[in-house]
C-alpha cells in the first residue's frame, strides 16, 4: 500500500470515526432547557439546576452538554463568567465527538468566557474558531452571534475599522437566515462605529435604517434603544429640532429613559426655555451614570442660581462637585487597570492580523487546520511571555529611576502636586529640571534633543519629563491643571510630530518610558 494511502486512512480514522454522531436520549428537564434558552432563560437554568443532583447518572455527552446549556443558560442572562476549566473540558470533549453544531456552541461561549476575563486574544481567537468550524454549516444565526462579538471585541479596543468589517458579516448572515428581528441592532453597531470614526453622516443614516427596521417588525426594544442613540447623536451635532422628537418617545417608555431626559432638559435650556429644562433636568437626576448625573447637577445649580435659589443652587453644585470627586477616583482606578494590562491596542491589532492569516491557512484543511491552530497558539504564549517580560525588564527600569529621586524633596512636592493636594510654581519646575539633569543625564540629553529638533512646546516637554519619572496621566492632569484629555491630545500630536504618525497617546508615553 503506497504511503499516501496509510495517511488518507489515518485521517479517517481520526477525523472520520468522531463525526460519526452519537445520538443521546437527554432527560426531559434538558429538553426543555433547550426549548426555553433563546426566550426564557431564566427558566431554562432552573430547570437545568433542578436536576443536578442526578447529573451522574446521565451519560458522558449528556453531561457534557448539560455542562454547556448551563454556561449558556448564564451568558444570556449576562452572568459573568469567571473560570475557563469547564469550558475547556467541553470543548476538547466536542472536538473529540465530532458534534459540529455542539462544537460551534461550546467555541462560541469559549470565547464568551474569555472576553468576561478580559482575555481578547484567546476570546477573538475562540470565536474565529467557531466561524471555521460552521464555514459548511447553514447556522448563520450563530455564525452573525460570533462575527458579533468580535465585533465588539475589537471595538472596544479601538479597533473601528476592524470591529466594523465583523458587523457587516454580521449582517450578511443574519440577512441569509432571514433574523429580521435582530438586524436593526447589528445597524445600531455600524452606525456606533460609524460615530466612533467621526462620520456621522453614515452614523446618521445607519441609526435612521436600524430605527425603520425596528419599527416595521414592532420590536419595542430597538426601537426605544435605538431612539435613544440617535436622539443624543442629533443633540451632539447640534440637531435639536431632529432630536427632541426621538428624546420625547422615551419619556413614556422604560428603556434607557434617564439619558434621554438629560439631553432633553440640555435641549431646553439652550432654547432658554427654562421651567422645561428644569423639569426634565430634576426627572434625569435618577441616571445611574455619574458622569451624565454630574452634567444635570451642574445644569440645574446655574439654572438655579438664575433664578435666585441659592440654597437649591448650592445644593446641586455640592452634589455635582461630589459625583466629580466619585469620577476621579474611578478614573484613576482605571488608569491603574491600564497600566497592568497584559496587552495594548496596537498588541492587539497585530495578534488580529495574525489570526486572520492563520484562519486563511486554517481553511485549506482540518488536519492542517488542527496543526496551525497548535503553532498558533504556541506563538500566542511566546507573544504574551515576551510582553510580559518586556513590561517587567520597564517596570523595573522605572522603579530603579523612582528609586533615585523618591528621598528628594522636589520630587515629593510634586507627587503632593499628582495627587491635587498643592500646586507647583515656576520655581518648582526649575529644581525639579535641575534635579533630572544631575540624576538623570542622559535621559534629560535625549529630552532636551527632542524638543529642540521637533519644537516641542514648554507644555510638552514638561509632560515629557513627567512621563519619565513615572506619573500617570491623571496625575500629570493635576500638576498642570488641565484635562486629563488635554494630556492624551498632547501626547498623540508630539507622537505625530517625532514620526508623522497619527497614533494613540499610549505609543507616545512607551517611547517616552524607553528613553
């Protein structure tokens, strides 16, 4: 037997056996979760969980997939996960049985773990494996699910053109499966990306085309969920005669009420009709947001204080100014998450790149397919062991630069300064520059040269030295007084002057950091 002829039966054997489906009788309890996971999820786990205490007298695949309705049955009603043990063991079951509707399902909510353990790569990674997994399949419903949720994914890092392309797939099958009821939401997601990529003409026009849709099929809640972004984006770019008529719909409904009163008393006020503003500012103060409840209070202590009621007035400024302080203090907790995070952006967009090739490769054959997803995933590990040990080698060179200047007193007066406590003079500045340049020569040569070769301003150059002694950008925010914006634009417009490069503001302080 020729040798090509051993490989084609090995082959069978390994793939051909598995696929070979195992037809399971489940109990009925399982049945019925089944019947009530897309309506009633709730219901569906507690059915699920009412038969737990038999579950071991069910067979191997029945657990299985009792394990996987369960994980579904939380998902849907956005349950976070917080551990991938099980979810792994059921996809290398699935992989094993060779169930391929059950293997898509266990990829899908693979990645779903993943992305509640804010794990993008291995997230987008599980849900392209799901789409390889169905490229044969006619469930388009959950192929639009998985191009969804990378969709969101790779938004939520910035990533707009890509997170667009995975929303237009989405549409494409749910458009081939006939999902009129979700398609107005999938609109809903371009028009966000839309908006994200300032066109909001095209944002315009795809909020428009969702809020249509939503209406001819009834589904309430589009309706009023789309209402609600398109009547703020008409109020942002100054529409308010288009606004007010989405804003409205929604002050009789409960769904996302408290933004669109916001915007609604926003409205008011600047037409100066001011008991309305006052009136739907007063309703919006029950938003849950901070931010836009802290816009209210502001609005309603001016409203006030023109109608001559000090005490109400001093009442909402007291309120605002606490909301303000609740919002710094969660600002820079984030900024804390930031600057532990095992990834950034450009990371991530790269490791996309590299998924996509790989999931080109992957479609040439399933044993070829198995291999590169294995290469993959061991360069995957390399990846985040160099990143990893790339952040540890900076971390510990900026702790070595701390280490020296933390005994000096300028230094510590203008940590007092980061933390909003004082405020640093002319003179301050001076020490501390002559402090850097006795400690810190050459770093402070390399500044120097940069603000002269690329005429960068006293402004930047001064968050420049900030960024190397280590301080964040809230607090670079405090030290010199403007918005912790303010110092991201900066730090993107000296990033575009060094390298003509329109870039984040993180690519500016990891050069800045390397120095």
């Amino acid at each position: 037997m020729k040798p090509f002829a051993y490989i084609a039966i090995w082959i069978f054997l390994l793939i051909g056996i598995p696929a070979c489906q195992r037809h399971t009788d489940y109990p009925p309890a399982m049945q019925q979760s089944e019947k009530l996971m897309d309506t009633r999820p709730d219901s569906a786990l507690h059915q699920l969980q009412g038969m737990a205490d038999t579950l071991a007298m069910l067979s191997d695949e029945a657990q299985m997939y009792y394990h996987l309705l369960t994980i579904q049955a939380k998902d849907k009603q956005y349950i976070t996960h917080t551990s991938d043990s099980l979810i792994n063991r059921i996809v290398s079951f699935y992989e094993d049985y060779g169930d391929k509707d059950r293997l898509m399902l266990a990829y899908f909510y693979q990645g779903s773990t993943y992305r509640d353990m804010n794990d993008a790569p291995r997230a987008l990674k599980s849900f392209h494996q799901v789409i390889d997994a169905g490229k044969d399949t006619e469930n388009f419903t959950l192929l639009g699910q998985a191009y969804g949720q990378m969709g969101t994914l790779l938004s939520k890092h910035k990533l707009y053109d890509e997170a667009l392309e995975m929303y237009q797939k989405t549409l494409s099958s749910y458009q081939d499966m006939g999902e009129s009821r979700r398609i107005p939401l999938v609109y809903r997601n371009i028009a966000r990306m839309y908006n994200a990529k300032e066109k909001n003409d095209s944002a315009i026009y795809f909020y428009e085309k969702g809020y249509q849709m939503a209406k001819e099929n009834n589904h309430e809640r589009s309706i009023y969920n789309i209402a609600s972004e398109l009547g703020c984006l008409y109020y942002e770019v100054g529409e308010f005669k288009k606004a007010k008529p989405f804003l409205l719909s929604l002050t009789n409904s409960s769904y996302k009420v408290s933004n669109a009163l916001l915007y609604l008393g926003l409205i008011y006020d600047a037409k100066n009709n001011k008991d309305s503003a006052l009136y739907f500012l007063n309703q919006a103060l029950v938003d849950k947001d901070m931010i836009r409840k802290s816009v209210a209070h502001k609005t309603l202590s001016k409203l006030e204080q023109e109608k001559g009621n000090e005490a109400k007035a001093t009442y909402h400024q007291k309120q605002y100014q606490i909301l303000q302080d609740s919002i710094q203090a969660m600002i820079q907790t984030e900024n804390l998450k930031e600057d532990h995070q095992t990834y950034n952006y450009e990371r991530l967009k790269k490791d996309y790149a590299i998924l996509q090739q790989e999931n080109h490769n992957y479609r040439k054959g399933s044993m070829v397919a198995w291999i590169l997803t294995i290469i993959f995933t061991c360069l995957i590990s390399c990846i985040f062991f160099i990143r990893r040990k790339k952040r540890k080698m900076l971390s510990l060179k900026n702790n070595t630069t701390l280490s020296t200047l933390c005994n000096e007193r300028i230094f510590q007066l203008f940590q007092k300064a980061g933390r909003n406590e004082i405020m640093v003079s002319e003179k301050d500045w001076t020490e501390l520059q002559n402090l850097m340049e006795r400690k810190l020569p050459d770093s402070m040569n390399q500044l120097s040269r940069l603000s002269q070769g690329f005429n960068l301003s006293q402004q930047e150059f001064r968050i420049c030295c900030l960024i190397k002694l280590g301080f964040i950008n809230q607090a670079i925010s405090n030290i010199l007084l403007v918005s912790k914006s303010a110092i991201s634009r900066s730090q993107s417009r000296m990033y575009g002057k060094l390298t003509g490069k329109k870039e984040n503001a993180s690519k500016m302080r990891l050069f800045i950091e390397e120095l």
